[in-house]
C-alpha cells in the first residue's frame, strides 16, 4: 500500500510537472507573438482580449511591460489618426492647389493616385529614410494627340498634353517639399520616434521572459 501511494504521487508529480511546462509554453508563445507584432509596428489590442495577456500580466503584475504596452498602443493609435488626417491635408490639397490645378490644365488628374504615392512615401519620408522622390518616381508613357499618361511610381497620376509635363512635376516637387510642414505629417514624424523608443523596452521584456523559460510568479490557470 506504501509503494503504491508513492508511484501514485511520483504519478501525480510528473503530470503536474509536464502540466506546468505546457503552462509556461504557452506563455511564451504569447510573448513571441505578441513581439512579433510590436517588431512590426502593430498595436497589441488584439491580443489583450485573450486569458494569455491576462495569465502573464497576473504573473508578472510589477512588470514596466504593461506601462510600456499602454504607451505603445496609445502612439499606434495616434499614428493612425495622423495617417487619417495626412489623408484628408492631401486629399484638399488636390482640390486646393492652384499650381496643380493649372499645370492639369487641358488634361485630367487621378487625384486619389496622387495621394496614395504621398501617403505610402510619407512612411519612409517621416522616418528620414530615402523611399522614392518626385524626380525619380515620375514617369509618363505616350498615348496619342501629344497627350501621355502619368505615374508616380506604381500609381497612375491622371493624364496631360506634352507640354504640361514639366509644370506639372515641377507642382508635385514643390508639394513634396512642402510635406514636413504639414501638422498631420509632423504628427507622424514624432510617432515614429516615439515608436522606436518603446519598442526595444518592450521586446527586451518579451525576451527576458522567453529567455527564462519558466514564468515568475501565478496566475489562474497555473496547474499548481
């Protein structure tokens, strides 16, 4: 009866022991994921609605992590917001802007296609990287009646006579260079500087905990 009852509790001990190493598994799992989407830029809200955030902020409630990911989710919100409006400053300004409306003069302008170029320029622009500028990105192809298509790198920009296309890369030159000035894209200037001082906080947390392997502390779904 007493070796029974000790291979009964060395039995009870190995599953709780492989119980509780699933158990940290899983919550470093969590933590690769959820550093996979701040290595990204993306916000964390999508996983905070699942039982592993609230399993890993129960056993690490002292954690700076927490502060940092509110921060981090709080500046992805306000980059999104910035990206909205850098929209809406473009989108008037194609309505707005006499040059531009004088250099399409006698032709027709793809508005939409404009915009597009700038807002996914404005990614690389606002964090001082190369992306394309107006010079090399501006390209046009010869249709018929002296009239030729335009593109802004992948984006077809409308369509004029030949002999608007200088006035009208010169009207786009002079947007571009006007750009930093605009609120929306200081907005977005700053979030990504904000962006690259939380994200190493962060994913240094993150990779303390998978690094450890075992998870300080308890939470409600502990097997022990």
């Amino acid at each position: 009866m007493a070796q029974h009852e000790r291979e009964v509790r060395e039995t009870r001990l190995v599953v709780l022991r492989d119980a509780l190493q699933v158990h940290y598994q899983d919550l470093i799992k969590f933590a690769d994921r959820m550093d996979a989407l701040v290595a990204r830029g993306d916000p964390l809200m999508t996983l905070q609605a699942e039982r592993l955030y609230s399993a890993l902020r129960q056993h690490l409630p002292r954690s700076p992590l927490w502060k940092s990911i509110e921060d981090w989710n709080k500046n992805c919100d306000d980059m999104e917001q910035a990206r909205s409006g850098l929209r809406m400053e473009l989108t008037a300004v194609m309505s707005q802007d006499t040059n531009l409306k004088q250099a399409f003069d006698g032709g027709q302008q793809d508005a939409e296609g404009v915009v597009d170029f700038f807002l996914k320029q404005s990614e690389f622009w606002s964090r001082a990287w190369p992306g394309l500028e107006i010079g090399e990105a501006f390209k046009t192809s010869e249709v018929e009646n002296n009239r030729v298509k335009l593109k802004l790198g992948a984006y077809s920009i409308g369509m004029s006579p030949n002999n608007k296309i200088t006035e009208i890369k010169k009207a786009l030159v002079s947007l571009r260079k006007n750009l930093p000035d605009r609120s929306s894209f200081q907005r977005l200037t700053s979030g990504f500087k904000k962006a690259n001082s939380l994200a190493p906080i962060i994913r240094e947390e993150l990779a303390t905990i998978a690094l450890r392997r075992v998870v300080s502390g308890r939470c409600k779904y502990c097997p022990i």
